[in-house]
C-alpha cells in the first residue's frame, strides 16, 4: 500500500468524472488514507480565475493542478484530480512532474461516447455549444485526445457507477496503490 | 501544539525572508512536522509563469499561494510561506481562507529599512529598478504596506539570522505552536 499518489481522471464534459471522485474519495478516506479531491469548477475559481478554455489557458491552468497534486502526494495527501483535461501533452507533463518526484500517477480514463454525454448534459453546456453560446466545448469545437495507454479504463456508459466503482478499488489494488 | 498552521512570512525584497524560511523548515521537520516552504520564484514558475509584477498580477498569484497553502494546512502540512507580498488586502485574504478553514494563520513581518535591503541587494534587483530596468519593484515604484497587526515582527536589520530564528521559535511557543 502506498502512502500517497495521484489519480487523474480524464474524460469528455458529463462522462462521470466528478460522481467517481467522490466515491472513490469515501472508500479511500474510509481506508485511513488523507484525501483531497480536486474539481474542474472550485479549483478554477482559486487558481485560474482570469482563465478561458483556449487552448493556451487550458494547458497553464492544468500545469497548476499539476504542481499542487505533486505538492500535495509528496506530503502524504491521496489526491484525486478530476478534470476533463483534454490534452495529451498536459497529462504526460503531469505525469512526468509526478514521477520525476517519486510519486506514482494513475490515468484514468473515464470512457464515455460524446453522443451519450451529450445526452445527458446535467449542465446545459453542450447544448449551449451546439447553440453556439460556448465556443471551446470539448467534443464540439475543441478536441478530446483519448488516452493511448491510461492505466485504468472505466467504461461510464455501459457500467452503472457502482460496478465502476468496484472496478475502479480492484484495478487500484491490483497495482498495489490499497 | 497545532498538527498544522500557515506561517506568512512578509516584508521588503532582500529583508530576509527566504533564509529564515529555510532555517525553519529544518526546525520543524526536526520536530516531526511535514513542511512545505513555499517561495517566491519556484512557486511563480508553476503558479503564475506568464505573470507579471503589476498589483493585479501579483494580487492573483497570492491568491493561488493563500488557496495551496490553506489544502496543504488541511492535510497537516505546515507552510512556510515566503513572498514580499506588498499588500495587506491580499494578506488578509488570505488569512481569511486560512481561518475559514480552521487553519491558524501566523503573518511575520520581517522587518528591515528600505536603506539596508538596498545595501544588501544580493539579486542586484535594487540596482536595476533605480536605473529604471525593473520597473515595477516593491520599495522603490511599487508600495510596501506594513504589516499593522501581525503575530510576530522580526528585526532582520538590527539581529543576526541565528537570533532572529531564536525569537521566532520562542514566539510560536508562546502561541502554542510548536
């Protein structure tokens, strides 16, 4: 069992990615581990205010998430980044910081079609990109790049979040991480 | 003594602030405390690379300190925190995020004249700002606001770092910290 690590969920808007972190985030505390979640919206908030969703303040505000995760695994703290975090390069930089740190670094992909998030949208926000009122919606008009080796894949559309869930601690398990 | 706590320390470039910081760090991790030193240009170099040194500018990058520095506390990180951080507004805000938190926030000022840190000058930063190469340096264009009420002031000028250090750690005694 490891002290500390970091788990980054990647997928398209309303793939699940926030429904997994806090249940993931239970079972770990639950386990005795310390955890901070950290969220697409509130972590925006506090480190990237000014930020839009170009390409350019996509990138920087991930390299921040990406200092803070390591800040905080080095200390001990589970940390669980819950981002859409398109990019490829990003999420390799991420990981190369954590590493290079001695922290390990879970990808997961939170797998869903774009046609089925679409369809839920809780947040109205692909509906407003069809629209046109948003104009870098991933899986609209910006690209989602999918993982080509994430350690995990959790398939969201065709699993009910429980057996996510399950899959998700034996997966962890598996690599030693609970 | 607190599991964690925020340490702030505030005052001129070349007050001082980054030795004490890092003498601390020692005290502390030798008394069993996680720390994290966070500092001005490592953290700027993460946090806030495209930013500049305007009030806006530096206004910001202090907020994503206060916000790092709160999640680590939480997670029984003791901060060092180390940044000129000219302004008090900011300052309090951070406090604020801090005790919202239930987090005990300790702003040190580390007290020097003008005229001695631009004797000392070691980055040369003085220098460059009266020859108008630096145009937006604290102490010369830039305010410093005093710090009116902080837990502990520390006279860099009149002391030597190693009874600087002393009175620090006798302070945080006294507020039961440590």
């Amino acid at each position: 069992m490891e002290k500390a690590f970091i788990i980054w969920l990647t997928g398209l808007p309303s793939s699940g990615k926030t429904t997994l972190a806090n249940r993931l985030k239970e079972i770990l505390l639950s386990r005795g581990f310390k955890v901070e979640v950290l969220d697409g919206d509130e972590v925006r908030k506090w480190l990237s205010p000014e930020a839009g969703f170009s390409r350019e303040d996509r990138e920087r505000h991930l390299r921040r998430v990406a200092y803070v995760s390591m800040l905080l695994a080095r200390n001990e703290v589970v940390v669980i980044a819950s981002f859409v975090s398109p990019y490829r390069n990003i999420r390799e930089e991420a990981r190369r910081l954590a590493e290079n740190n001695g922290i390990r670094f879970i990808e997961i992909y939170v797998k869903c079609s774009l046609q089925e998030c679409m369809r839920r949208d809780p947040k109205g926000l692909y509906q407003k990109a069809v629209e046109g009122e948003i104009k870098d919606m991933t899986g609209i008009q910006d690209v989602y790049e999918e993982p080509l080796n994430p350690e995990i894949i959790v398939d969201t559309e065709r699993k009910t979040p429980e057996e996510c869930i399950k899959e998700l601690v034996n997966e962890m398990q598996k690599f030693g991480l609970i």
